[in-house]
C-alpha cells in the first residue's frame, strides 16, 4: 500500500494528533475536554476531512471488544458486591482489561501512585488480553493453538514478573508507604461473647446469612467459568457478555442499578479511537514504514529479530498495541512463512508477545493502560491523576528489560 494523496496524509496526520495529544494530556489549556471527547473529535475529524467515509468509520468500530469490555464491566461490578476484591487479584489469571475496569481495584491502588503505574504494567504475563486476543484468532488460522501460545510463554511471564518486581522496587525508593497496624486480637471475653451472640441469632439471621453465603460462591462459579471459557479459546467478548447476563438474572433484581454504573464514556472514548486509528491507517504511514523495514526485519537472524521487535514497539505507541496487531499480523506472517514454517510460528509469538508488553511503554500503547488512568481520575473516592510523564518513568526501564530479555526467550524456541 503506497501512500495517500498529500493532503489526506497531512489532514489524517492532524486529525491523528489532536486525538494523539488529547488523549495523553487530557487536560491541555487549549482545549480541556478530557480523553473521551478528544477521542470523538478525533473521529469525527478523520471522517470531515474525508480521509475515512462515514460508512467506513462505523465499520472500524471493533464490537467485539467493545462487547468484551462491557461485560467485564457487569461481571467486575458482581465481584465487588461478592468483596472479592477485599481478598486478592492477580490480573495473570484475569484478562488486562478485566482487572483495570474494576474500579475496587483502582480505587485501592490509587492510595499509592506506585501501585496504580504496577496495574497499568501488569498485563503482560498471559495470552488473554485485548491484542493477544487478535494474534491468538489468526494464530489458530496458522495451526497454533491458543494453548500452545500460553505453554511457549511460560518462560517470559517468569522473566516480565520479575523486571516488573525490579523496576516497581526501584522506582519506590522514593515512597513512604504507611501500612495500617494490624488489628488486635480479641480477647478471651470478647470470644466468648461473639460466640454466645452467634448462638442466639434468629433463624431468620442465619438464614440471610447462608443466602448471602450461596450467592457469593455462585458469582464466583460464574465467573470461574468465563475464565476457565476464556483460555479455552472460546469467543471473549460473547464468553463475557454471556457471563455478565447469568449474573444479572441471578440477582434478580432490576438491572438498571448494576447497568448505570458501567463506564460508557470509557466504551464511547474506543470507539473513537478505533475510527481515528483505522483512517490513520488508510493515510498508508505505517504500511509505507513497515515495506521499509521489512527486508531489514527477518527473524532468521539477531539483528532482524531486534528491528522487527522495535518496530512493534514504535507503532504500538504510536497507534496502540491493538491496531498494531491488526496491521502487521499477516505481514510478518507471510514474511515469516517465506523461510520455513517454523519461523511463521515464531514470528506469531514475537509479534503477539511485544505487542503486549510494548503497550507498557507509553500511556497510549495499550488499552489497558487508558482504562486504568480513566478509571482512576474518575473515581469517587482516592481519585488519581496517573499522567503520561509520571508512567513514563516507570514503563521506560520496565519495557526495554521485559521485551529484550523475552525476545531472546521467544526467539531460542
């Protein structure tokens, strides 16, 4: 694909910035109109300066993640009335997206900037997420399965969960970190009367408390079973709408509730961004810098490998990790498979597994990452202002270590 005519590459090049800018400073003194309003301004220039058409434009929406990210909305708002998010989350087992639209989660780790910039990094160690999910679909079009992908990455979830430990101890030299004293123990007394007190509880309060008990492990069945659904392949975003359903007809109870406290501006603010990302596409820039580097870019050799691994870097924080998946998946597929199809094979897990951990870079690398600062600014209480310069200084030294270490993992297979 050569490039555009002139002028839809400089009006796409503009239209691209202003969503670039708005969505990294959403508080620019020109224009304060915050991520979600930049991102359909974005959109909604692409499609005035005609570098997309309006029929075009609704087709670059992705409904599936979209669907994705609604249901796991419903389903993390579940999880908190079951206060499991008062018991532990561990986002290797969970999709990136589903742990960082769980507001619980960033409302606890926005006490400590710290901790939210972990949040924001701390996708990279399963095959589960947003752009794996693309890489994982063609993959299976390519005869890799989904669970090969997990089992080839086993050795680089090792090697980016301990650059992460590293690089999060390193940059918290700095903090004073306050823990609550652990509470005291209750006394002999205070035993025996709490014992005494359950003793003559009504039935009706035992009761209550065995529905309340039944309800919980439920929620957690269900949601066990997205996750078990989830790494089996099966489609994600209907795995979790389908999950967050049960979940509303277990509670029966009107839904509206449970449906307004979704974030829509975070689904609106995608959809934007899907439109401006795929006419930035049609400008034919990051094809026209991918036919220059690819014969530079083949993986038979170390240098290759290395550019092709920045290369991914680049436009996955330029364009997001998620697009980037879309646009150079079948490229280096095919640039690959021209050496043996043992390079195709290796070529797919270098792309899925930079693609994924690049997104730490920048703010704008991945979706993961807007969702958490988003989240964080909007929530009620402890809100924080997670900014780009701020996350930069953590993502730099965490992404450079995880994906050199993990691209001499990826290409020993």
């Amino acid at each position: 694909m050569v490039l555009a005519h002139t002028s839809k590459v400089v009006l796409g090049c503009v239209a691209f910035g202003i969503f670039w800018v708005l969505a990294v400073f959403p508080s620019v003194p020109f224009m304060p109109v915050g991520r979600t309003a930049g991102s359909l301004l974005g959109a909604m220039l692409m499609v005035l300066f005609r570098v997309i058409s309006p029929e075009d434009a609704y087709a670059a929406i992705d409904l599936p993640i979209i669907g994705l990210l609604f249901g796991t909305m419903v389903v993390s708002i579940f999880l908190e009335r079951a206060d499991m998010f008062k018991m532990s989350h561990v986002s290797s087992i969970n999709p990136d997206d589903f742990d960082c639209v769980s507001e619980p989660i960033i409302r606890s780790a926005s006490v400590n900037g710290d901790h939210l910039r972990s949040r924001s990094v701390n996708s990279n160690a399963n095959a589960a997420d947003a752009d794996m999910q693309f890489s994982i679909r063609s993959l299976r079009s390519s005869s890799m399965s989904h669970e090969m992908v997990e089992v080839s990455t086993v050795p680089v979830l090792i090697d980016g969960a301990s650059s992460r430990k590293f690089t999060r101890t390193a940059s918290q030299q700095r903090s004073v970190i306050i823990e609550d004293a652990p509470p005291s123990s209750p006394t002999d007394d205070e035993a025996a009367a709490n014992g005494d007190k359950d003793k003559g509880e009504l039935p009706e309060v035992v009761e209550k408390r065995w529905k309340v008990l039944v309800w919980k492990t439920a929620v957690y069945l269900i949601t066990l079973g997205m996750l078990i659904a989830l790494l089996m392949g099966l489609n994600m975003s209907w795995t979790a709408i389908t999950a967050a359903l049960v979940l509303l007809a277990l509670d029966f109870t009107d839904a509206q509730a449970c449906l307004e406290k979704v974030s829509y501006s975070l689904l609106i603010f995608f959809c934007g961004m899907f439109i401006t990302v795929d006419g930035f596409n049609k400008t034919g820039i990051p094809n026209t810098m991918w036919e220059l580097v690819e014969p530079y870019s083949r993986i038979d050799s170390a240098r290759g490998v290395a550019l092709l691994g920045l290369v991914i870097l680049i436009l996955s924080n330029v364009a997001s990790n998620v697009p980037t998946v879309l646009l150079l998946g079948t490229r280096v597929a095919a640039s690959a498979a021209a050496i043996s199809p043992a390079s195709e094979r290796k070529a797919w897990l270098i792309l899925a597994y930079v693609s994924t951990v690049a997104g730490n870079l920048t703010l704008l690398g991945s979706a993961a990452n807007l969702i958490v600062c988003e989240q964080a600014r909007r929530a009620q209480f402890f809100g924080y202002n997670l900014s780009f310069w701020s996350h930069l200084r953590f993502g730099v030294p965490s992404t450079i270590i995880v994906t050199a270490i993990g691209l001499l993992i990826v290409s020993s297979y």
